[in-house]
C-alpha cells in the first residue's frame, strides 16, 4: 500500500516530531519509577512539568511544520508534522499514570492498555491507507494509538495519584531529569539526524529503503525489548542498593536477551530476502543487503539492550550520558561521511556505532558492578546450544526442500520457524539453560487456569 518514497517522506516527517518527543518527557517517568520514596506532592509537580513542557512543545512543532516540508523540499510533510503535533496535547494525560503502573509493577495491566491501544492504531492506519491516505495513514495512526492509550489509562489511575497542578520540589525532579533528558535527546538527535543526512545527500527513496532496512532489523525490539523494556527499570530500581543483586540481575537479563537475539539475527542473515518478500513484497529488494549488515550489530546488541536502565536504577544517569554523548556523536559523523558514498557505508557505520557502544557500555559496566569477564563468559557459552541447533536443521531443511518450496515463500518462511523453534526450545533444554525454569512456570500457572 506504501512505496518506499512514502516510508521515506514519513520518516522525514517522524524524525522532527521524535526528536521533539524526547524534550516532551525529560527523564520524569524514569525519576518517578526510581524514586524510593515518593510523594504525592512529586507526583503532581512531575504532572505539572509534563504538561508545562510537553504543550509548549506541541506549540513549536505545529509552528516548525512548514520551515520541515522546505528543508526536506517536500510540501506534504508540513500537514503530516502538525498531525502529529496533536499527540503532544493528549500523551501527558497519561504518562503519569502509566509510569505509576509500572513502578507499581502491573504489567499486565500496562501492556493490555498497549496492545488495546497499538491495535487501534493499526486498524485506523490500514482503513487510512486503503482511502488512499498514503503516509498521512501512519500518522492518522499514531495519533489514534496515543488518544487510546490515554483514555485507557485513566480506568486504572492509582487513587493516590491525583493530577493537580504544583510545582513544589521541581529543582530535584528536573535536576535528575535533565541528565536523562539530554541522555534521550542525544540518542534521538543521532536517529534524527542520520535520517536527515540520508535524505538530503541521498534523497527520499534512499531513506525508504535504509528505513525499512532498519525497521526490519528492530523487528527484534518490536517482538522482544518493546514487551519488556517497560519492566526492565522497575525491577532493577526495586535493589538499586544492593551492587551484588544488581549486578546478578544483569547478568540474567543479558543471558535472557542472547537466547532470544542471536537465533532471531542469524534467521534473519540466512533468510533475509525471504523474509522480507514475505512481510513487505518484491518492491524493497534493495534493502536486502542492507539488512544482512544490520544484522552484526545484533549479535552486538545484548550486552547494551538494558544497561541505560540499569546505570539510571543505579541512580548514575550520568554514565548513561556519557555514553550516548560519545557513541551517538560519533554515530553522526560516521554517517555524514558515509552518505558520500552509499547505503551500504551508511549501514556499515551503524554496526561500527553499535561496537563502540557495546565497549563504553562494558568499561563502565566492569567499574560499577564490579563485572569480571568469567561470568560474562559463563553466559555468553550458555547461548550457544540454542543458536547452534535452531540454525544447524534449518540450514539442512532449506538444501533439502528448498526446490519444492521456492514457489511458496509463506509455507517456506513458516516451515524455517517451526523447525528454528524446536531447534532452540531443543538446545533449552539440553543446556539446562535459566530460562527452562521460566518456560516450566508458565506452563505450570497455564495448566493451573486450565484446571479453574
């Protein structure tokens, strides 16, 4: 339904209002979850700050709509920036409340407001587009999903939490926020900033296909850090006083993350163009190639999927600053020079950014955990039964049946899936690895409903 020139005239678009969405929040969701002791007097100054920053900048966003469509010379992306700016108005009612939520730890109640809410989105996305709405569906989108979220999340506001207005004890709360802030503005000003470079020094369709590229390469953070990065402070914030406890958890979540990302990435280097004929159609060819070199920056990705949230549980954003300073500026520069050349460079310089963000995260890891490499190597061997037997039979199946199944990209694709799963569920359980135990608990409380 979309060509590349309209994913690219979007991701035009999207890149100026993302980079306004990270001023919009300022690290006070992330003060209000790692707050041991929290007041109700900080719960409405933090409501108030949100709404006292979140809609000046939906101002200034609706108002920059046109000087985006001259810089990027395309006069449609000036009604699609102040579309989006509305979110700015209604996605503060709710913030609070969600971040409330989570620091609660009622997942299950955030992440069905989130499934309730995206599936929303995508439905008036789809009708949009098939009106002919083109990228403006994606927008119509976005802002349906964020009115949902909100509406959704005022059924479950904490009594406690009221939403008055104060700005009571503000200096401490912006204090630890505008360290996360600038942290979040950083990371966004390099994702921003290297969509911008792609599209002035390689025009829009050249953005389409490194942004579908890149989305397929975040398939990963959409199926598996997106369901439970929202968990992920929270839990590490309920010890942020115990290094020993702290440094523990980590490494579980690391051994978690490598048994999920490294199968998921080498399926995804080995079937690459299947894959994409499948979920895209034959239109985006091109991004094949660059999708494959995307994918070794998600081998490099584990060690670093959750260690921001850990330096902010700590109560160290500043570590986090630095590095995302340091990496995401040399992000841009790498990129800046790589438009020179092509999508490929682009894409090679990206895995680079990955690399060094994976050192600095480590440096600072073996400092403030006291991190020891023979713990780290202890987990990292732990993965490799679950990558060797899903990629092992799937490499054999695919020499066999791949003449019969040539015709059937869909069958081929589904067929590749369920054999990497057994593979991996197979390599678990030989392995005896951690995450056995958590797969037996869910079986076991779905076992127990059953039987209600």
């Amino acid at each position: 339904m979309l060509t590349p020139e309209d994913i690219g005239i979007y991701s035009a678009g999207f890149s100026i209002v993302a980079l306004a969405h990270l001023f919009r929040d300022f690290g006070l969701n992330q003060y209000l979850i790692q707050e041991r002791n929290l007041s109700r007097e900080s719960i409405v100054t933090a409501f108030t700050l949100t709404l006292l920053i979140s809609w000046s900048l939906g101002i200034v966003v609706y108002l920059s709509g046109g000087m985006a469509a001259r810089f990027f010379g395309e006069e449609d992306i000036q009604g699609l920036v102040q579309l989006l700016s509305i979110n700015f108005f209604i996605i503060p009612i709710g913030s609070i409340t969600l971040a409330l939520l989570r620091k609660a730890l009622k997942f299950q109640i955030t992440s069905s407001i989130a499934v309730i809410a995206s599936a929303c989105g995508v439905a008036v996305s789809i009708v949009t587009a098939l009106d002919g709405a083109r990228y403006f569906c994606l927008a119509y989108g976005a802002v349906t999903e964020s009115a949902a979220m909100v509406l959704l999340s005022q059924l479950y506001r904490p009594k406690d939490a009221r939403l008055g207005l104060s700005l009571y004890g503000a200096k401490k709360i912006l204090k630890f926020g505008s360290i996360v802030g600038v942290g979040n503005i950083v990371h966004r000003l390099s994702i921003s900033g290297s969509d911008a470079l792609i599209a002035k020094f390689l025009g829009m369709s050249a953005l389409g296909f490194y942004s579908r590229a890149f989305g397929t390469y975040s398939l990963f953070d959409q199926l598996f850090t997106s369901s439970i990065s929202s968990t992920i402070l929270p839990l590490f914030s309920r010890e942020n006083d115990n290094i020993t406890a702290m440094r523990n958890n980590y490494l579980k979540a690391l051994s978690y993350s490598l048994i999920f990302a490294w199968p998921f990435f080498a399926i995804l280097y080995l079937f690459t163009s299947e894959i994409m004929l499948v979920l895209y159609g034959p239109q985006w060819g091109e991004a094949v190639v660059l999708v494959k070199i995307l994918c070794v920056a998600g081998f490099l990705v584990p060690p670093i999927l959750f260690s921001d949230n850990l330096f902010i549980a700590l109560g160290r954003p500043d570590i986090t600053l630095k590095i995302r300073m340091v990496a995401n500026l040399a992000k841009l520069g790498m990129v800046a020079i790589a438009c020179q050349f092509s999508l490929k460079a682009v894409c090679i310089a990206i895995v680079i950014f990955f690399l060094l963000k994976l050192l600095l995260s480590i440096s600072y890891l073996w400092s403030s955990l006291a991190l020891r490499f023979k713990p780290l190597l202890k987990v990292f061997c732990q993965t490799l039964p679950c990558l060797i037997l899903s990629i092992i039979p799937v490499v054999l199946a695919d020499y066999w049946a791949a003449a019969w199944l040539e015709k059937n990209e869909l069958l081929h694709i589904s067929i590749i899936v369920c054999i990497a799963a057994i593979g991996w569920l197979s390599g678990l359980l030989l392995s005896k690895h951690p995450f056995t135990a958590e797969l037996f608990a869910i079986s076991s409380k779905l076992s127990g409903m059953r039987a209600k």
